[in-house]
C-alpha cells in the first residue's frame, strides 16, 4: 500500500499543477470543440460551409478580435463575443472551384484570451473532379518523330448525362479539331491535328460549353512549340 | 523463443485450455491488425508522413523519421504475434504501441482536434472516414487485448511448474531486434523507393510548397520586390476578385483561380513563354498563389514563382499597392 502510495500521491499533483491555472483563471479562455474539419470528398464547384463552436471556460468575456481566413475560403459569420462559460460560432464558406484532389485551408482566429491569443482553424478536403480531362494539354513540337496528333478525353464523372459543345478555338489556321462521342453521355474525345508547314510557336484553346451546372466550362490547351 | 514462456505454453495447451485458447486468439487478432495497419503506410510513405503530422504531437523534423520507422515495426511486431516469434518482445512493443496511440487520441480529442485518425488507411476519403470517439473506442479495445496478453504474458502465475524465466530482461532484449530491423528496414526502402522522403522532414508552409511542386519555387521577397521596381516581372492576384478589388501589389493581375478557366485567356494574352510570372495570395497557409503557379506551368509557362504570404508582407512592408478593379 506503501508502495503506491507515493506515486499516487506525485501523478496527483501534477495533474493538480497543470489544471491549477485553468481552474484559478479569472481571464477569458478559449477552448475549441473541433479545431480540424476534414469534408472528406466532395465535388469541384461545391460550396462548403462549417461551423466551428468555442468555448469560454474563462470568467470573463472572450472577445473573437478578429477572425482572418486564407483566401479562398470566407467567414459568413462569427459571434464576437462569449460570455464566461458560454458559447459561440464561428461558420466559414470555401469555394471549391479550381481545386483538385486533397486540399487544406485555414483560419485564424484572435482573441483577447491572454494565453491562447491565435487559434488557428483547419479545414480539409478531398475534391474529385466533376469532369475528367486525359491528355490535355497537347503538346505539339517540331522534331522529327514526334506525333502530329494529340488526344483530349474528357469523361464525367457525375451519374447524370454529360453533353459539350465546342465555343471557342483560338487556333484556326494552326490547328484543327474533330470531336467524336466514344460512350454516350459519358465519355468524349477530342482529336487535335497540327497543320503541316506551320512553324511558329502558340499556345491557344478550345473551349467547351457543359451542361453541368458545376463545371460550365471546360477548356484544352494546345500549345505548339517549334524553336527548340 | 523459451519454451517455459506462458505463450509458448498456451499454445501447445491451447485444444484443452480455456485460457491458451483466448491467449492464441488475442496474438492472431493483434498481430492481423498490426500487419494490416503497416500495409498501407509502408506503400504511402508521403501520405503517412502527413497524418502523422497533423497529430502536432511530435516536432517537425522527427515526423519523417517516425513515419519512415513505425509502420516497419508494426508489420514486424504482428508477424512476431502471429508467428509466435520473439513474443515476450512483441507484446511489449505492441502494448507500448497501442499506449502511445490511444493516448494521443486522448490528447488530441481533448485538444479539440478532430483529425484523419490514419489507423489502417491513409487515404483521404470514404474509407479512412470516423470519428474521434469511434477511434477511441476502436484503439481502447485493441488496447485491451494487448493488457490481456501482457498480463497473461508477465504476470501469468506458474501452472504446473512452467513459468517464464526472467521475462521482463527478455522481453527488453527482444524489444530490440524487431525496433532496430525496423529502422534499418525503413531507411533502407526508402533510399531505394521512388517516393522517397527526406530523412529530416520540414513541414513549414514553405516546404509545404515545394513538396507540391518538387523543388522551390517560391521567390525571396527582396528579389520579387527588385523586380516589381524594375518591370521585370509580371505580378499575378490568385484571390478572389473582391480581396484584389480592397487592394494589391501595384499593377498586379486579378486571376482568381476558381475563374481560372473563364479567365486565363483575357488576363495573359500574348505572354511570351519566358516571361517571370509571380503568383501571390494572402495568409501563411494559402494554397491558391502555389495551385495557381501550378496550372500555369501545366499550360506552359515555364518562370513562374510563387511569392509566400505575398499580399500580407506587400502591406507589413507598406510597398507600393493600389486598390480597385483591373487595368485594361
């Protein structure tokens, strides 16, 4: 009994010495629920929003000073201020298009708490393309065996029917295309072909039209490089 | 192996005794998961690094070493439980595993950190998909097991006259062999793997970058700052267009990534190829000014650099700024 007691005895007072300053505080004290959010996968285009819940475990008000988001993600509201043991929210907005596969995003956030002063609220995801694009961009050189020819396909990835339709094709007199459905709905390729005897370099596109309201546009690039 | 150790002898009494049956059973059970858990760690070895980092329990430059080292030692560990190997080492390694695993999940959650447990999958998605209390609870009943067999293991009273002798030095010495072959294992297939990761892990924002990219591409400030005074770059906005509308570096280009596709054609027309693009953002953890070098480069331009925390220093340094919409 002897034996244990001692150990007992120290293993209580260190926890005692670390929870002391939490429990003694008369200062505001921000505690988070959740510090990372992962939206695992979700889709290009999708706009996400959470919302984050802080705790004052202080006895006074916690004043949220500021809250700065990285970029491309917004915050839509937070509450400035939480009375001692009460609670609060802090909701944030991300705009998903343009990313691709696993992805973070973060916020940070400041508060008048004197020992955790900048938080900083982590946000994850994995985004799967709406439409998948293979073999863009074509790349077209002038050596000697190098293919006149370059393949675009596109595929959807969403279990609704796919349809494009050429806009736009910036080079007209270099290049041309041809446009053939491979599986209905489902699957495109795009054939591009260089035009003999041209030589000078560019970089041009051709744009698609979708009708998926998540990803309107597609574009392939065609990029000729023919002085190296 | 001793013959005299209690694991030993559960199993050749295990078809008569209730006790070697479930002692057999917990080593099969543990070692499957532990072999299980390295599988994927082992094939992913830049994923793993990653979760383990997130965890924020270990300084930056061991993150490397521990993901290099661990999932080694835990296919090392469950093959020694299922084969019945060096067990009295294995099962102290397993407990001191699960240890450190379920109290991290402790930590963690008590931290508010709500993280990609990276168990038995390292993957993002569906299937590495849980909760902290789920992973608590998942961990605490591995742990059990792994008590169980330690119990039974070191403290299991003699029957019959057979009892391990000196387990605790042998179970020490025994510790040894599956932790060193699991370091000079993972050292090795990582020198010969190719997605290898440095040894020495450095895992700031800026790194962060240039792991994205293969090698650095972000520009120092001084030089992008000489090359704003000199013309001698073009300066490219990767937020979004209200935060470039409230201000920007001084005759800079507004190309939100998410209007990368609706944009690019309007905002770089006539570029030569050469041409030094700087892409910046706003903040130590913003990723658009880096996704957008990305897609550049994949179109062809070939200078492009990044300017880390652009807009935040552009202003800490007052550099010349302007606000409202895009020239031209």
């Amino acid at each position: 009994m002897k034996k244990k007691l001692i150990p007992t005895t120290l293993a209580s007072a260190f926890v005692l010495w670390l929870a002391l300053p939490a429990l003694c505080s008369a200062d505001p004290q921000m505690a988070l629920k959740q510090q990372i959010h992962d939206f695992k996968d979700v889709l290009e285009g999708e706009i996400l929003t959470h919302t984050f819940e802080l705790l004052n475990q202080g006895d006074e008000t916690l004043n949220i000073e500021q809250v700065k988001p990285d970029c491309s993600c917004s915050v839509v509201r937070f509450d400035p201020l939480i009375p001692p043991k009460g609670e609060g929210k802090i909701t944030v907005k991300i705009d998903t298009r343009g990313f691709e596969g696993p992805e973070r995003w973060a916020i940070k956030v400041f508060s008048n708490d004197p020992i955790w002063k900048e938080a900083v609220l982590d946000l994850r995801a994995n985004i799967r393309p709406v439409i998948t694009l293979t073999g863009s961009p074509v790349f077209f050189t002038g050596k000697k065996n190098d293919p006149t020819t370059g393949e675009v396909e596109i595929s959807a990835e969403l279990d609704k029917p796919l349809i494009v339709t050429p806009e736009q094709f910036t080079l007209s007199g270099k290049v041309t295309y041809s446009f053939s459905e491979i599986e209905k709905g489902k699957r495109y390729r795009v054939t591009f072909q260089k035009i003999a005897g041209k030589r000078e370099n560019y970089r041009g596109f051709l744009k698609l039209k979708t009708n998926f309201e998540e990803k309107p546009d597609i574009i392939l690039w065609i990029i000729g490089r023919f002085d190296r | 192996m001793t013959k005299s150790h209690p694991l030993f002898v559960a199993d050749q009494r295990s078809q008569r005794n209730p006790t070697g049956i479930t002692i057999l059973l917990s080593r099969l059970f543990l070692g499957g998961i532990f072999v299980y858990a390295s599988y994927d760690k082992i094939i992913h070895p830049v994923s793993f690094a990653e979760i383990v980092y997130n965890y924020h329990i270990l300084p930056d430059v061991l993150v490397n070493l521990v993901s290099l080292f661990l999932p080694w030692l835990e296919l090392l560990v469950g093959l020694s439980l299922i084969l019945g190997v060096l067990l009295p080492g294995a099962v102290l390694i397993c407990n001191l595993l699960l240890l450190i695993f379920f109290s991290t999940l402790v930590f963690n959650m008590a931290r508010g950190l709500d993280i990609d447990c990276g168990c038995f999958t390292v993957s993002i998605g569906p299937s590495s998909g849980g909760h902290m209390l789920w992973y608590l609870f998942r961990d605490g009943f591995f742990l059990l097991v792994a008590v169980f067999l330690f119990f039974s293991s070191f403290f299991a009273k003699s029957q019959r006259g057979l009892r391990f002798d000196r387990p605790w030095k042998t179970a020490f010495v025994q510790a040894l062999a599956p932790a060193l072959t699991a370091v000079l294992l993972g050292l090795f297939v990582n020198q010969v793997r190719s997605d290898s990761i440095p040894l020495l892990g450095d895992w700031s924002p800026e790194a962060r970058i240039t792991l994205k990219f293969g090698k650095n591409i972000l520009i120092p400030f001084e030089e992008a700052k000489d090359k704003l005074l000199t013309g001698g770059a073009i300066f490219i906005d990767a937020r979004p267009r209200e935060l470039y509308q409230e201000g920007h570096v001084q005759g800079a280009l507004s190309l939100p990534l998410a209007e990368f596709d609706q944009m690019i054609d309007k905002v770089l027309t006539d570029l030569p190829d050469d041409a030094l693009i700087i892409t910046y953002c706003d903040g130590e953890n913003c990723i658009l000014s880096a996704e957008l070098a990305l897609r550049l480069k994949e179109i062809g331009y070939e200078n492009v650099r990044v300017l880390y925390n652009g807009w935040d220093v552009w202003k800490i340094h007052q550099l010349p700024s302007e606000a409202g919409e895009p020239r031209g």
